[in-house]
C-alpha cells in the first residue's frame, strides 16, 4: 500500500495508459475521511500485490480528480488496463473495497 499522499499529480493520459489493475485514491493526509479510510484500504489491498495504488492529494483546481468527477475524498477508482471498472467513495468497510479490487485482480 501506497502510504504517501503525491502532490504531483500524473496526466490523464498516463493514467489512461496504464496497464494491469490500478487503485487510484484521491484525498488528503489532512482529510478525517480519508485517515479513517487507510485501515480499509490497508487490509482489502494487502491480498492484491498486482495493484498498482495511487495515491493522489487533492484539491480546488486539481485537472485529474476534476477529470473523474471527483467531489468527495476519499474516492477510490478501480482500473484496469487504464479504464474504471468501479469506484468507491467514502468506503466504511473493507469488505467493499476487497471485492472492487477482486474485481481488476482475481489473485
């Protein structure tokens, strides 16, 4: 698991390229939320090597988290080989964030 929030954001068209399973979160280290959230997400991606986890701080004026709709942190994206498959937002439990994982990497 991706611990550290990146302040530079990568372009929709390298995250559009991407290939394999990918977990893009968007949030912040100072979010209530989003510090509730790590546990979750800590647990349901420990079982899923093969997913590359993103983390992405962000913010007013931020063109990737505006690019997905993002309006509340944290939103989890699930994609695969570049394009979403599911996404979460402001996730209590780890049992739904395993399954959008199993779902771009059955293990």
């Amino acid at each position: 698991m991706n611990e550290t929030y990146e302040t530079v954001e990568p372009g929709r068209a390298e995250i559009d390229a991407l290939q394999g399973p990918a977990l893009i979160e968007f949030g912040n280290a100072w979010c209530g939320h989003c510090r509730a959230a790590q546990p979750l997400i800590a647990a349901a991606i420990e079982k899923h090597r093969g997913t590359r986890h993103i983390k992405i701080a962000d913010g007013a004026g931020q063109a990737l988290g505006r690019s997905f709709g993002v309006r509340l942190w944290p939103t989890l994206i699930f994609l695969d080989a570049g394009k979403e498959k599911s996404r979460l937002v402001r996730p209590t439990h780890s049992g739904a964030i395993s399954e959008a994982l199993h779902a771009i990497d059955p293990m």
